[in-house]
C-alpha cells in the first residue's frame, strides 16, 4: 500500500487564547486511499491532541464531518486524499460562526429545521389499533428523495443567499418541510406554510442551484425550493383571485 | 410569519421563462429560415395577419408577449443585483416598467389589426 506526505494547513481559533483564526500546517505520512477525515485523525493522534473538529460515523451517514476542503464545502469522510495532489486547506463551514478549530455554531440551522415542523403531522389522529398509515409505492415516490438529507449544512455553507441574508430559511429546511409536505400521510402543509412561503422562506432564493452542486447526497435541494416556489404561487393567486375558497 | 407577496412578480416570470424555453429557438429558427428567403406558405406574412386578427389569437399573443418581456425584465433585475447594483427597487421599477410598455405597444398595434 503506498504512502503519501500529505500537508494540511488548517484553520486554528481559540476563543480563550486567540484574537483571531490562523492556518497551522500539520504534515503527516497517509496511506493514498485515505479521506481527509483520516487524515485530520492521525493529526490528532500522532501530532496535535488540541485540535477540534466534528465527526462521528465516517460513511456519509451522519453529516457530521462537514467542512470547507480546498474552499468547496464537502464531508471529510467522502474527500479522499487522491483527488487533491497539493497542500490541503481544510476550514469550517463558511457562512456559520467558528466555535473553535473546525467545530461551527449551528444554532441558527437547527433553529430553522425545528420551525419547519419536520416531522410527521397526521391529517386524522387514528388510534394505534386502527393500524399502519398505508401507502402505496407511487406516493412514496413522490417524496422519498428528500428524505435522504443528513443535515449536514454543506448547502448552507454552498448558498450565497445564506452567506448574504442570514435570515433565509435556506435549502435543507425547506427541502425537508417540502418532503413532508409530500407525504400523503401528512397533514401539516398549512403549518409548514407559514414559515417557508414567507419572504425569509424560500422568496430570497434565487436559483443558483448551488446548493444540489454540493449535497453529497443527491437530494437536489433546489428543486425542492423550486417545487415549493410553483406551489406557493399557485396557494398566492387562488388566495387573491378566489377569495371564496378561503376558509 | 406573513405570507409573501413575491408571487405577484415570480408567476409570470416562472411562466415567461418556460414559455420563452420553448419559443425562442423556434423563434430564432424561423426567423434564420425568414432571412434566408425560405418562408413556408403558412408563416408567410398575409396569412399570419389573418391569422392574428382574429380576438383570441389577439388575446393569446398579447399574454405570449407580456409573460416574456415579463421574465426577461425580471432575469435582468436579478441580473442586476447579482452584479452589485443593490438599488432593488429602483431596478425593479425600471425593468418592470419597460416590460408593462412593451405590452402595452403591441396590444395597440394588435388592436390596430382589423378584425377577421
């Protein structure tokens, strides 16, 4: 198995001891077919215990290794060493504050996901031996994409919507409400409304698509927005143009 | 929180733009076809005044041109912000109303059309 010198220069904040970041540069000996993350653990390993960063399971799964390698958002876990011949940069994700090293606040994120109610809404409460909600393939279809987010902020640190207009709700949260808006069992659409057909909801989109660019697994968020635009639309003129409807 | 008013301007320009998606390079086909003499019996101008003077296809061309100068107004306002020029509002009302005059001009010029 071949080894490679690879050189990591990462950005180091410490909010007791530092006024502000600085980039370190560890160097230490991978094997090729490593990922970053590997790497980042051998550094705490073998040279440096002090340094922070997130991460958990090292499949994909948990989104918790998320961060800026050579300026692109990506998962540790997922970028391996081989696609990056030169010095590797590694930063937190862009866009959140740094709580220390690589470790980001991500309040502001889990704060918008709470508020678009991502989680089943029954449209009639039935007792648990009424049994199963059914549903059939075609339904689940219609919304089982967007049920593969690991909420692991890449689109967010991807989004230059986010990066400008921090109050934007932003990809995730309003894929993940569009995914149980979808859902035939569901009942909560009005709810989740409030929130993501609000200017600060998926109004301050612009469609730049980034953020399925870099979703590591393939949601494709921007189509959620652009979906959740149409039918927005579609709520708007009915609301304006037939007022009898309105409940 | 409020429901946002943005529809108002995002419907059209969303239908502009799908309907801009698929005209224009029949558009620019024809057009090329036009420049270089072949002009099918069907587009050739005396049938298609005909054909525009009956009210619907009036009707059906002035939406046809509103949705597009529409969307093409609202991409340029983007465009705009995009590019640095933060002074939204005033864009906005610029593109838009260039986009309501340029409606305007073709439903006189295809009023002006006597009827079948």
């Amino acid at each position: 198995m071949s080894e490679r010198r690879v050189e990591l220069d990462v950005l180091r904040y410490n909010p007791e001891t530092d006024r502000t970041p600085h980039f370190q540069r560890y160097s230490v000996t991978c094997r090729e077919e490593w990922v970053v993350l590997d790497a980042l653990n051998h550094v705490k390993e073998t040279v440096d215990p002090t340094l922070a960063y997130r991460w958990s399971c090292h499949m994909a799964v948990c989104g918790s290794c998320g961060m800026m390698i050579n300026g692109e958002p990506k998962l540790a876990c997922k970028s391996f060493l081989r696609d990056y011949p030169g010095v590797i940069r590694v930063e937190p994700l862009a866009h959140f504050p740094v709580e220390r090293d690589l470790v980001t606040v991500i309040d502001d994120f889990i704060a918008k996901l709470t508020r678009v109610k991502p989680y089943l809404i029954p449209k009639e409460a039935k007792p648990i031996e009424a049994g199963e909600y059914r549903q059939t393939p075609a339904q689940l279809k219609r919304y089982k994409q967007f049920t593969l987010c690991i909420n692991c902020m890449l689109c967010y640190a991807a989004c230059p919507e986010y990066g400008m207009i921090p109050k934007f709700m932003g990809p995730a949260a309003i894929s993940l409400a569009h995914r149980w808006n979808q859902d035939s069992r569901d009942g909560g659409r009005a709810e989740r409304q409030e929130e993501i057909a609000a200017t600060e909801g998926v109004w301050e989109c612009s469609f730049t698509g980034a953020c399925s660019e870099v979703c590591p697994e393939h949601v494709d968020p921007a189509a959620a927005l652009q979906r959740v635009k149409i039918k927005s639309t579609i709520d708007w003129y009915l609301a304006h143009t037939m007022p009898w409807l309105n409940k | 929180m409020a429901q946002s008013n943005k529809p108002i301007v995002w419907g059209p320009f969303a239908a502009g733009g799908t309907l801009t998606a698929f005209l224009t390079p029949a558009l620019i086909l024809l057009t090329l076809l036009a420049g270089l003499g072949h002009v099918p019996e069907l587009l050739a101008y005396e049938a298609l005044r005909a054909f525009a003077s009956h009210g619907l296809v009036k009707l059906g061309l002035g939406v046809v041109i509103f949705l597009s100068l529409w969307s093409a107004a609202h991409r340029l306002r983007i465009t705009c912000y995009d590019l640095g020029v933060r002074a939204d509002t005033l864009v906005a009302t610029l593109v838009y109303a260039v986009a309501i005059a340029g409606t305007l001009a073709a439903a006189v010029y295809l009023l002006r059309l006597p009827a079948a």
